[in-house]
C-alpha cells in the first residue's frame, strides 16, 4: 500500500493493517478529510486478498474526540440537504466497518466521546486501556448520536444504552466492560500487544469462515425463525464443501496447520 493518507497513520505487518486516528493535536476529531480517507482505506482493505485483521487505534492522548470544532462550525451553517450529505459520510464509514468480512479490532487509548463511539460499536473487538473514558455527549449541543446508534444498540441493547445516550454522560471503561461495548480492559502499556496478540489468533480461522461468521450476525437477527431455520443450514452444508472447510477438516483429522496458517 503506497497511498499516503492526511489524517491517518497505516501501517501494514503481514496480514495485519493498523489504522491510527493522526489528528492528536485535535484529539483525533473528524472532519471531512478524515470520513472520506476511512471510506478509501476500509475499500482498499474490503478489496485486498492479503490482508486478513484490522486494527484501529489513535494517536496521541486520545482515541477520537468525535467531531472537529471547524467541521462543526461549518454545519451550522448547512442547509437539511447540506446536512444529509454530511451525515451519509458518517453513516458509510461505520457501515463499511461493521459489514466489512475481515475482524476489525478497534484499540482505544484514550478519550472516545461522540461519533468516536461509533468505531466501539461497528468494531468486533474492541479493548479499552485504563485510561480510556467515553461519552455519548450529543445531547449536551442538542443533537443526538444518531448514525452510530444502530450499531452500538446491536451491541449492548437500549437498557444499557438510554442513560448513556439521554445523559451524555462520562463512563469509565469498567463501565464500558460491564454493558458490553468492550471486551477487554488492560493497562495502558499493554494496549498495543494485547491487540496484535488478539489480530493474531484471529490468523488462525479460516478467512471464509469469520467472514460467514460476520454475515450471521447482520442478517440472522432480522429473520423469522422459519427463515432462519433453512438459512443457517444451507449455509453450514455449503461451507463443508468449501475449499478452506474441507481444508480445515483434513488438517485437524491429520493433526497439521490448515494452509491459512503461515506459522
């Protein structure tokens, strides 16, 4: 990958892309240049046979402080229609996150508040370091965290989720732990292995397999359990016949590595 991005670090080791927020000295916000270069990046890597685990962390003090002072200055301004444009390019980068067929693992380091929260609930993994806090503080200037709720309700249901969304509060990352929006909680100065350590098992399953995985996850919860009845078989009877299942199979009954495994 030679492209060179404005407001994101990449950097690539083996199978695994790392992608940092770069904007450390606005706490990582967004603004337009950083949407569009998530939406490039994340087709770059739906499109790549190489690459297999996404990692996303920040640089700096912080993950991401959701929306930059300049871009939100500027909407105030917008016309609905001006806004819906906008808007889309949020709903897209989260939309291509959450429906990607590779595992995204998002390392947050730091502060997440707003549409930060997006990347914890459209991610797979997400693991919080002890310094990390989070906010849905929409509220607080009179909007609401709209584009990034279907995922993060998905994730922790609307029990757990209306205090955070109706308070705009500040929670901790045990907080985060205890509702589901993370799954693991590690000193600050372990972040960075713990999350190759996490991309790295992930090396170890079949790439067609986590895909499908995926799929369940976004298709099977909309479906009747008739439909869901038929669906989940024909998939698993297509899957065994699969090039990697049967792969896969031959190498557990043969006590070897299946060929996805480099190591």
């Amino acid at each position: 990958m030679n492209k060179t991005y404005e407001t994101l670090k990449v950097d690539i080791d083996d199978k695994i892309i790392t992608i940092s927020l770069n904007r450390p000295q606005v706490h990582n916000a967004f603004n337009n240049t950083m949407l569009t270069e998530l939406v490039q990046v994340m087709n770059f890597i739906d499109k790549s046979e190489d690459l297999r685990v996404v990692i996303f962390t920040g640089q700096g003090k912080s993950f991401s402080a959701g929306a930059d002072l300049n871009w939100m200055k500027a909407v105030i301004n917008y016309s609905y229609e001006e806004n819906l444009e906008d808007s889309l390019k949020i709903s897209e980068v989260f939309y291509k996150i959450y429906t990607l067929k590779k595992p995204v693992i998002t390392a947050i380091n730091g502060a997440t508040i707003g549409g930060g929260m997006g990347f914890v609930g459209a991610s797979d993994i997400v693991i919080a370091s002890e310094r990390a806090q989070f906010s849905l503080s929409e509220v607080r200037i009179g909007i609401v965290p709209a584009c990034i709720s279907p995922y993060l309700i998905k994730k922790s249901g609307q029990g757990a989720l209306k205090e955070l969304f109706l308070t705009g509060m500040r929670f901790s990352p045990q907080k985060a732990l205890e509702l589901g929006l993370i799954n693991y909680l590690v000193p600050h100065d372990k972040l960075e292995d713990f999350s190759k350590q996490k991309a790295e098992e992930l090396l170890h399953c079949g790439p067609r397999a986590i895909a499908v995985c995926k799929e369940l996850f976004f298709k099977v919860p909309e479906m009747s359990l008739e439909t869901a009845y038929t669906y989940t078989a024909e998939m698993i009877a297509d899957l065994r016949i699969s090039g990697e299942a049967q792969e896969g199979m031959k190498a557990f009954l043969e006590k070897r590595r299946p060929a996805w495994r480099s190591e």
